[in-house]
C-alpha cells in the first residue's frame, strides 16, 4: 500500500519553502493527497501581565499573524500550482503540537521540519518530539538546511529489532520499495532486543527482499563514538540521502538526561529522516 494522504507542516520559517517543495514532490511521487497545515497561535497573557499591557499591542500581534498565515498561504499554493498538484490549504489556531498531532492521524504520513536554532520562525525541537511520539503515524523530519530532489533513492535503515524500529521500517515501505538501495546497519548488536542479535540484519533483509527491496546489511560497533554520530557518519559514506529508524526506544527522560540516538539526529541531520514510535 502506497502514501495516498501526506500531511505537511507549513509555517513561516527560512526553511518552509523547500519542506514544501519535498512534500509537493512526494505527493506527485505516489500521487497522494497534501495537506499543508499552518497553525496560527493564540495570544494568552496571564491576568497580572495583561493588565499592564495595552490591548492595541495584542490586536496588533493578532493581525500580524493572520497577515503572515495569508501570505504563507499564497506561496503553498503559487508551489502547489507550479508543479500542477491539488493541494488542500488548512490554518487553525492554537497550539502547534496538540493540532499536528490531531491532524496527522488522518494521513499516512506527517512531515516535519527540523528546528533551526538560527531562525526564531523556525518550529520548536520539542514540536518533532510530541508528534512522533502521541501522533501513532510515521514522521519525516526535514533538515533547515533542505533536502535533495527524488530524495530516497539510497536508503539507510537504523535496525536493533525493536517494537519501534519495526514500526519504522513497515511504515517506510512504500519508499523502501521505490528505492535504488536500502542499506540495513545494525549498531552494537548485542544490546538489541533480539535473542540471537548476530543475525538480527540478515533477519529484516530477507523481509524486505521479499517485499522487492534491493537490500545489503551491515554490522556496526559503537564504542568511543555515540550511535547517533555513527549513523550519520555512515549515512553520509554510504551516500544516503534519507534514514528510516525507530524513535524513542527508551523513554524520552532517559534520553533528555543521558542523551540518545533519537534526539542526537534530531539535532544533526543532514538528511531526512523517517521516524516512527
């Protein structure tokens, strides 16, 4: 089953236009149904703040915002027209997490920006986070710094046989299929779920071979370098220019304290990544 509804996040960050151009290209790819979703905040000022603040200033805020959701509004659908695909506009207000989340269990798939911490537009690294993890649908975070076009065609799959990571590489199918190469790495295999971890790659190869993938695995140890550093530095020898993994495989406390390869990535991706909960 291919991608038939894709939802993308749409604000007004430095980033946006070409998160939008990969979701326009994506969605003519498996002629899917996009839904860009702008969410336009709302202005709480706690009572004893308010009260010292003019009520023009809010107003101004308000419409300021409104004016910046029009404009964005304008540019999704200029790109949309440009490469001849019926895109659905959607602005609502509140809060960004509890909307995206909401609406992307309507979609096969949400794709997301990366938090770009040069740029005050850009979305919040906490907003990948609650998607990812309450929204139950796979998550395509998208560098600030842009993706290639057709990306997808060399694949890494970060596999260790988890509940997440098989959550991933089953959501990613309908790319994994379409792909020139998907290269399998397990890293420090004995800590994985698995029972006999030695063949845990060769495992989740042959299930994609049988699914017309053109698959190679590899195994990879981690001693003096964190997983995460080790999956994108291999991404890049390998050419890959999308990563599929699990997210959260450990609760994310665990991972805020002590680190994690979920929130590393997150933080230095340089290509896409498919992430699932």
């Amino acid at each position: 089953m291919g991608l038939k509804d894709i939802l993308v996040h749409v604000d007004g960050g430095q980033a946006n236009a070409s998160r939008v151009r990969l979701a326009l290209e994506l969605a003519g790819r498996f002629q899917a149904h996009l839904s860009g979703l702008y969410v336009i905040p709302r202005w709480t000022i706690p009572p004893y703040v308010g009260l010292t603040i003019d009520p023009s200033i809010i107003q101004a805020q308000e419409e300021a915002a409104r004016t910046q959701a029009k404009q964005t509004e304008e540019q999704f659908r200029a790109a949309a027209d440009q490469v001849g695909i019926a895109a659905e506009w959607r602005a609502l207000e509140g809060e960004p997490a509890p909307l995206l989340v909401q609406q992307a269990r309507y979609a096969d798939l949400v794709i997301l920006g990366q938090a770009n911490p040069d740029d005050p537009a850009s979305p919040d690294f906490m907003l990948a986070e609650e998607v990812i993890l309450q929204a139950g649908r796979p998550v395509l975070v998208v560098p600030y710094i842009g993706a290639p076009a057709q990306f997808g065609q060399r694949v890494l799959v970060a596999w260790n046989a988890s509940r997440e990571s098989t959550r991933a590489v089953n959501d990613a199918l309908p790319l994994l299929a379409a792909a020139q190469k998907v290269d399998v790495v397990v890293c420090n295999a004995a800590g994985t779920a698995a029972a006999n971890a030695g063949h845990i790659a060769a495992d989740i190869s042959l299930h994609l071979a049988r699914h017309g993938v053109t698959v190679e695995s590899h195994h990879l140890k981690a001693e003096d370098i964190e997983v995460g550093d080790m999956l994108l530095s291999r991404a890049a020898d390998l050419g890959a220019d999308l990563i599929v993994m699990g997210a959260y495989g450990h609760s994310r406390w665990r991972e805020l304290v002590l680190g994690g390869a979920t929130r590393h990535i997150l933080k230095h991706m340089t290509v896409p990544v498919l992430m699932a909960h």
